[in-house]
C-alpha cells in the first residue's frame, strides 16, 4: 500500500503543473496587474511544489541516500530559505498588483504595504462588525 503523504505529494505536484503552465501563459499580459498576479501564483504554486517534491517525493524515491543528498544542496536551513524566498517575493508581486488596483489617483496615499485594506469604507464595515 502507498503512503498516504507520498500520494497525497504526487497529487498536489501534478495539479500544480497546469496551474504554473497556465499562469505562465498569461504572464505577458500587457495588463501590469495581470502580469503581478501570474507572477504572483506562479512563484507561490512553484514554491508549494518544490517544496512538496523536496521534503516528500524525493526521500521516498531516493531511499537511504536521502541524508546525504539533502545536505549535498546545503542542508535544510538553504533549502528553505530558497523556497521561502520564492514565496516571498510571489507574495510581493500579489501586493504590487493589489497596489495598481488602487486609482491612481489615491496611490500616493495608499503604498504597497496597505494596499490591501483598500478601499477604505469596506475595511470599516469589516471592523465594525
């Protein structure tokens, strides 16, 4: 019998390809946010999925040599750190276009870091409840 994490890793790997595929598609949108958003999805998907295949595929395909290849690519504090800055930077990429979802013409007052609680009068009635 297959190991439930194992199938379960296989499974989210291969749903993640086509979502890549397809966000990478349209990355060359000539709409900006269009292009921050694919982005976005691409490097979050991409990182749950390299992660998936590091941390769960590959022990169960290389066995017992699994030790000595994990620190072969610098051990787990690299390899995380690499996976969590791809996330990182496609959750930066999400904001800008939040950010561009602003009108212009309130931009200046609303920077990428609060752009998420635009507009103003729906983030008050969500706190007022």
């Amino acid at each position: 019998m297959i190991d439930p994490n194992h199938a379960t890793s296989y499974i989210a790997v291969l749903f993640a390809l086509p979502v890549i595929f397809a966000y990478a598609r349209i990355a060359g949108s000539a709409s900006e946010i269009v292009r921050h958003m694919s982005v976005s999805l691409i490097c979050v998907v991409g990182a749950f999925a390299l992660r998936t295949l590091f941390w769960d595929v590959t022990p169960a395909v290389v066995g017992d040599t699994w030790p000595d290849l994990r620190d072969s690519v610098g051990g787990v504090t690299l390899v995380n750190a690499a996976l969590n800055s791809i996330f990182a930077y496609g959750l930066w990429r999400g904001m800008r276009a939040l950010h561009l979802m602003v009108p212009e013409p309130e931009r200046p007052r609303w920077p990428v870091w609060r752009a998420w609680l635009y507009p103003p009068r729906l983030r008050n009635r969500l706190t007022r409840r």
